[in-house]
C-alpha cells in the first residue's frame, strides 16, 4: 500500500472514531498523532498494509 494511501486511511479511521490526527515529519520518519498515541511511519513509498491494521489494536 503506497505511503499516501495510509496515511488517508489513517486520517479517516481517526475522524470515524472521533479522535484527533496530526502528522509531522521526523528526520527519517513521518511522525503520526492519533488521539494521545504517537507512532512513526517510514519513509517508504510502499508499506506493508498490516502497520495500518495494527495501530488500531494498541
């Protein structure tokens, strides 16, 4: 799944759900901002699509 593609999807579970998103890019990383959970996201154009399924499960 391209990077792009992610990121959407990211952004628009955290608005179904109610809760707040922001991004900010690292040195290597892209920063992202759910609620009160950080995580990073490389820098790749494609990423594996089980890193989106497993931030909704921490």
């Amino acid at each position: 799944m391209k990077r792009t593609a992610v990121l959407k999807k990211l952004k628009r579970q955290a608005k179904a759900r109610g809760l707040g998103y922001g991004t900010r890019e690292g040195t290597r990383h892209a920063i992202v901002t759910i609620g009160s959970t950080s995580r990073t996201l490389g820098r790749h154009s494609e990423i594996a699509e089980e890193l989106g399924k497993g931030w909704w499960r921490r």
